[in-house]
C-alpha cells in the first residue's frame, strides 16, 4: 500500500513540475506581449519584440533597435575599418537602425589600464581623424575619444574597468 502512495505521489510531482515548465514558458511570451503593448501604448506605434535568443529587438515605424546582452561579441556588421576594441570583454553589444544611420554600442568590462591610448593609436592608424582625447589618469585607466572619418563617427569613454564604443555611420 505504501508503493502504491508513492507512486501516485511521485507521477503527481512529475506532472505538476510538467505543467509549472510549461506554464513558465508561456509566461516568458505573455510578459513580452505585455511589454510589446506598454511600448505601443507609450509611443502610439506598432512595435515587434523579440526575446527568445537573448536578444531583444524592437522594430517600429521603419527604425529597428537590438539588444543583446547573452553571449555578447563584436558585432560582425560594424563598419569596415573599425578597428574591434579588444581590450576587454565584451558584455552587451546595441544596434540601432533608422532611415539616415546605423548604430552600434558595444559595452565591455575587465578593460586594461592605457587602452584609451592603445586604441586612439589604433583609429588613427585606419585613417581616423581623432577631434578629441582625453586620458584621466597617468595609468591612463579612463578617458574618451571622438574620432571620425567619412560617414562614420567613433567615440569612445573608458572608466574603472569599464568602456563603451559607439559607432555611427550615416546612410545615403
């Protein structure tokens, strides 16, 4: 008698566990329909979000911008002659898209002290004209750098161990 109570309690467990599986991956597509509709109601567009790859896309009105944030790299659509900043870990990388440019934000962690020079010596090398350099400190651990060539703009902010790149390019 006593099997038989397990049994049932184990084929219970097992079901139960079944349908809070299932029901967890419905709720992952209900909070993006819930988010979807909050970003509609905000901006009075028709938006489509995306968050099944660990990516988050948004597209509204002939602009796109995505996010993503798991198993981030550098991104294989950024401009030719953007030297990749590879003084670091890349942790979240953005792309935005709009009717007269791109974007692309690359943010990394576990950056090296004196990469804000390395790397202006990097863009001036591919032919960047640097508008701006600024190093914080001796170590050169932090700064920025606003560079430029063509249609393309570069800028660069770097602090405790942290930096983010943002690229434009402008579309004809």
């Amino acid at each position: 008698m006593q099997r038989k109570s397990f049994f049932r309690t184990a084929v219970i467990s097992v079901a139960v566990f079944a349908l809070a599986g299932s029901l967890s991956s419905c709720q992952k597509k209900i909070e993006d329909e819930i988010l979807e509709k909050a970003i509609e109601q905000s901006t009075g567009n028709d938006v489509e979000l995306n968050t099944a790859t660990g990516k988050m896309s948004i597209e509204s009105d002939g602009k796109k911008i995505e996010v993503q944030s798991e198993h981030a790299s550098w991104p294989e659509d950024m401009p030719a002659g953007i030297p990749k900043f590879s003084y670091g870990t890349v942790k979240t990388v953005t792309r935005t898209e709009t009717s007269g440019a791109k974007g692309w934000t690359v943010a990394c962690e576990n950056i090296p002290e004196n990469s804000i020079r390395e790397y202006d010596a990097e863009l001036k090398k591919r032919g960047f004209e640097t508008v701006l350099t600024l190093v914080t400190s001796d170590r050169g651990a932090g700064g920025s750098i606003n560079a430029t060539k063509g249609a393309v703009s570069v800028f660069l902010m770097a602090d405790q161990g942290t930096a983010t790149l943002a690229v434009s390019e402008e579309i004809k």
